[in-house]
C-alpha cells in the first residue's frame, strides 16, 4: 500500500524522480523520469540502469546513514542535471528519492558568459597593452625624440579609440538586449534613416573611391520602430560593405515590399562587391567577437560586435536578417522588417 502512495506522489513531481529501494533497485519512477530512465523496468538495479558513479554512492550512503545528499549527474545526451537524493524513511525500512533538475541549460548560459568575458578581456587588453608599452618607450628610450613622440602617441590614439570603440558597442549590445522583449513602436521613415546612414558613411566609402547608392527610397516609408537602433542597423551594414567591399565599388542598398509569415513588411537589401564569405561562417557571423578573418577586423577597426548589435536589434523589431554571400562576388546582408 504505502509503496503505490509513494508512486502517487511521485507523479505529481513535475520533475524526473524515482524511487531506490533498500537494495538498490529502481522501485518506482514518474512519468517524466522517462527521458532518463528511458526504458529501464521497475526492479532493475540502478547501477545497471544508469551510469552515474556519484549518483550510485550518494544513494549507498543516504541508504546507510539516512539524510540528503545533492550531486551532479551527466548523462550521454549532453544533458546535465542535479540531483537531490533524499532518505524516505517508512515503516517497512529506508528507501531514496531522488529527484532530477535539468542544469542543461543554465550550464550552457553559465559557459556562454564565461566565454564572453574572456573575450571582452582580451580584446581590452590587447589595445592596453600597445598603449602601456608605448607609454614606457617615451617614458625611457624615446624621451628626446620628437619624430618617434609624435609617431607612438599617433599609435596610442589609434589604440584608445579602438577601446572606446569596444566599450561603447559593448553597452549598445547590453542596452539594446535588455530591451529586446519590448518591441518599439514609434513611426520610422526608412528612407531619411538609409540616407542619414548613406551621408555618415559617405567619407570612409569616399576614402575608398567607392560609391553608396540608394534605390526605391524616394518617398518616406514607415515602419513601427525605433529610428536610433535601426540608424544603428543600417551604420553597421552599410560600414560593412564599404570595409569589407572592393576598391571603387558601389554599395547599394535597395528597397522592396515583401509579404512574410508577419504580413506585410519592408526588405532592405545592403549589397556589396567583396571578397564575399565562406558558408562555414554565415551561421556564425552574428555572434558576438566572431570575426573571418582577425586580422582584417583590426586593421578596420572593427569591434567584432556590429554583426551582434545589427541580429538583436532586428530581432527587437520582429524582423529578420539574412546573409547571402559568394566567395570572390560578394555579400547581400537583408533586413526585412513588418510594416505593422
Ligand atoms: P567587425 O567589427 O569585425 O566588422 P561585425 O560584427 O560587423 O564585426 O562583422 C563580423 C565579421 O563578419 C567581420 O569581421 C567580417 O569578417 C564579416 N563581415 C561582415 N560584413 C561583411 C561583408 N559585407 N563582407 C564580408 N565580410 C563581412
């Protein structure tokens, strides 16, 4: 009798649990145990039943000496869970209850937000570094020597932009992620947003001889927003092109009517005519300090952060983006954002 009370209540456990009797075999399991235990049957020895070291000797001891222990449990599938292991102390003798928490993904944010504070470190440092070496050179060797004075604090400058560069994307990215639940509804006109964003970048792409031109733009055309994330959009897209784009190029950003799954909306496409990406990459490119090539980012003077900024800003709108490139031809970076 009391060992169906015990089954009853562990189907009103919202969580994997089971029941270990006193020689350790599975005496009872809820429904959502299934996962875990997959098929294992009622009386099978739980060390059989799963491969868990710790899991089998928190049950050996809770067994002999009563109590709660809390221990980890990975399994095959990836999936990682805690599981608290308790004594159920009953006339007919000691038995364990362990319940099973799913960790998997709180693991995986954990992960994700170490990675990314060691990347944030590395890329500060890296400019900090530059600069801490170049502030003792004209402390010591270069003390008296104008030309090489004039040079390194040319450098440091560089070096401290790039630094300014990366924390302001830094909070744009934090801002714009706590907000990204509330979808932002002010009228937008696209069109003045593109050509404000044209005009801003109009002197890197002068820079490179090459040409930004606008098309189907020629009125205002509204969407529900906000106009500084979504200048903030087309900045980032319209620089890419331009610094990822050829020599004399033309960078065109045009504007159509698309239907879409959300109704009616407006797709803006930023084409260029670089190097292009390598498939391998596109799923990647909009993660935070991902970047083709290093090296080339640098020299750019990019943060590596664009890219994030431009999907989390998107996604704030209820729009989409989507990169078709070719190596050697190209890249189309669309967004596409619903009218209503
Ligand atoms: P970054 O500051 O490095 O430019 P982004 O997040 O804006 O960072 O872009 C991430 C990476 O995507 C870039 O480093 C570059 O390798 C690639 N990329 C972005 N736009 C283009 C483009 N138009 N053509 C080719 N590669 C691009």
């Amino acid at each position: 009798m009391e060992r169906d009370a015990a089954a009853e209540v562990l189907d009103g456990i919202p969580l994997p649990a089971f029941i270990v009797d006193a020689d350790e075999r599975i005496a009872a399991k809820n429904a959502a145990a299934r996962g875990v235990l997959s098929e294992q049957p009622i009386g099978r020895k739980l060390a059989l039943a799963l491969r868990a070291p710790d899991l089998l000797s928190a049950v050996a001891e809770v067994l002999a000496e009563g109590g709660r222990r809390e221990v980890p449990l990975r399994l095959t599938d990836d999936g990682q869970y805690r599981v608290a292991v308790s004594a159920l102390e009953a006339a007919g003798g000691r038995r364990v209850l362990c319940v099973l928490r799913d960790i998997t993904s709180e693991a995986q944010s954990e992960a994700i937000r170490r990675d990314f504070v060691a990347n944030v470190s590395h890329e500060l440092r890296t400019p900090l570094t530059a600069m801490m070496g170049f502030i003792e050179t004209l402390r010591g060797p270069a003390r008296d020597d104008a030309a090489a004075r004039g040079r390194f604090l040319e450098i440091m400058d560089r070096e401290a932009g790039r630094m300014n560069r990366l924390v302001r994307d830094l909070l744009h990215l934090s801002r714009v992620e706590s907000e990204e639940r509330v979808r932002p509804r002010d009228p937008v006109d696209l069109s003045g947003v593109l050509r404000g964003a044209a005009a801003t970048v109009r002197p890197a792409a002068e820079d490179k001889e090459s040409r930004i031109v606008i098309s189907g733009a020629d009125g205002a055309i509204f969407v529900p927003g906000d106009a500084d994330q979504l200048m903030q959009v087309f900045l980032n897209l319209v620089e890419n092109a331009v610094k990822y784009g050829a020599r004399g190029q033309e960078v065109r950003v045009s504007v159509s009517r698309e239907n879409t799954s959300r109704g009616p909306s407006i797709r803006v496409d930023v084409a260029d005519t670089g190097e292009g990406i390598d498939p391998i990459h596109l799923p990647r490119l909009t993660e935070r300090f991902y970047r083709v090539d290093t090296h080339r980012s640098r020299a750019e003077g990019g943060t590596g952060l664009g890219l994030a900024i431009v999907k989390h800003i998107v996604n704030r709108h209820r729009g989409w983006l989507r990169i078709d490139s070719k190596r050697g031809e190209g890249s189309v970076f669309s967004v596409i954002l619903p009218e209503t």
